[in-house]
C-alpha cells in the first residue's frame, strides 16, 4: 500500500506541484517575515546574517544562520535565550562537524542557527524579538 502511494507520488507530478505552489510559497514567506524581524530588531545590535542570502535576497532552506557581535558567545546567548526568553535557537558549535576544517577560525563559538520551519509562521517575529532581547541582555543594554 505505502510502496503503491510512493509510487503514484513519483510518477505523476502530485508532489512537483504541492512542492511549487504549497511548499515554496510558504518557505518563502517564512524566510522573508524572519528576515525583516532580524534586520529591524537584530541589525541595530550588530548580528549578521551570513552571506550571501542577505545581499540577494534568495529564499531557500530551513536554517537562517547568524553571526553574533564581538563578546556574544553562541552557547551562552542559546542558553539565556531558552531560560530567560522560553526561545529555543541552535548555537553553533553544535553543528560543528569534528575534524572538518571549517570553523578553526572560532567562528562557530559566534554563530546560531535559526529555523524557520519549526514554528509557526505568525510566532516566527516574536522569537526574534525574544532573541534581541537576549542579545541586549548579553551586550549589557537595556532589555
């Protein structure tokens, strides 16, 4: 039964279309809603969005990855984020793939990564806000 579902899903073009006209809208949405919170509310305090995405405005993926001001900790600001702020956000060093080259330079230790598939569309700008919040904290400015 399952292999017969799977099958007519392959062979016809019911996915191709609920991925374009369902999926991508929707990701695409997500993507733009979370990128305008993080440049009202994260931009002022100094986080970064990691190029290129941010320059060129695509939408794609699940992940919005950022890099935090000198003297943010990604592990510390994640943790503050999830007790102080009820927020749960990736830091970076979770990631962190051992003995990949990639990020010897530290990096990671400055990076989270946000999803913007995980929660619901409408509560995506809050967490952002629950995220500045945190970094306000951490950067010693009034939350």
């Amino acid at each position: 039964m399952t292999s017969t579902f799977i099958h007519h899903l392959l062979a016809t073009t019911v996915l191709q279309k609920y991925i374009t006209e369902n999926l991508c809208p929707a990701y695409a949405r997500r993507y733009h809603s979370m990128m305008k919170a993080i440049r009202d509310r994260l931009f002022p305090l100094g986080v970064k969005v990691m190029a290129p995405l941010v320059d060129v405005g695509v939408a794609g993926g699940y992940f919005i990855w950022l890099t935090m001001p000198d003297g943010v900790d990604a592990s510390e600001i994640c943790a503050r984020a999830e007790s102080e702020y009820e927020l749960m956000v990736g830091p970076g060093p979770l990631f962190k793939v051992q003995g990949d080259d990639q990020g010897k330079d530290g990096l990671f230790e400055r990076q989270i990564r946000l999803s913007i598939a995980w929660a619901d569309e409408e509560v995506l700008p809050d967490g952002v806000a629950r995220l500045a919040q945190a970094v306000e904290t951490m950067l010693g400015k009034k939350a």
